[in-house]
C-alpha cells in the first residue's frame, strides 16, 4: 500500500491555499513591523529622510527572507 501525502487525499487544495495566506500574511506582517523599526532608526539619525520606496524595499526583503525561513523549515532541510 502506497503512502498518501496530504495533496493525494483529495479536496485539500483549499487548506494549501489557506495555509499559504497565513504564511503570506505573516511575512507581510513582519515586513511592516521590521520596516517601521528600520524607518525609525534611519530617520532618528541627523534628520534623514526615509522614503516610500526604501520602505516597501524593506518590507519585500523581510517578507523575502521570512519565506526562505518558512521553506527551510517546511521544507526539512
């Protein structure tokens, strides 16, 4: 008898899907905070300016970074 994965059950794609929002939505989640503590720090130092796109720039890298995490992890290597 062949072991089944959870994908080979069947009617499970709408969990993968949830599954995969919430871990969207986490990155995102953390990419806003870790962009706000970065946004304060660099405009704390002699009045520098911290632009919309520095931030958002910010915010993919760590949503960028929390998805290789995630991979690592989900992943098992």
């Amino acid at each position: 008898m062949k072991i089944l994965t959870l994908l080979e059950v069947g009617n499970l794609g709408g969990l993968v899907i949830m599954i995969i929002l919430i871990i969207a939505g986490v990155a995102l989640g953390i990419g806003l905070f870790i962009g706000v503590i970065a946004k304060l720090i660099y405009e704390s130092k002699d009045g520098k300016k911290f632009s919309k796109s520095q931030f958002w720039q910010t915010v993919i890298i760590t949503m960028i970074i929390c998805g290789l995490i995630s991979g690592m992890i989900c992943g098992g290597s």
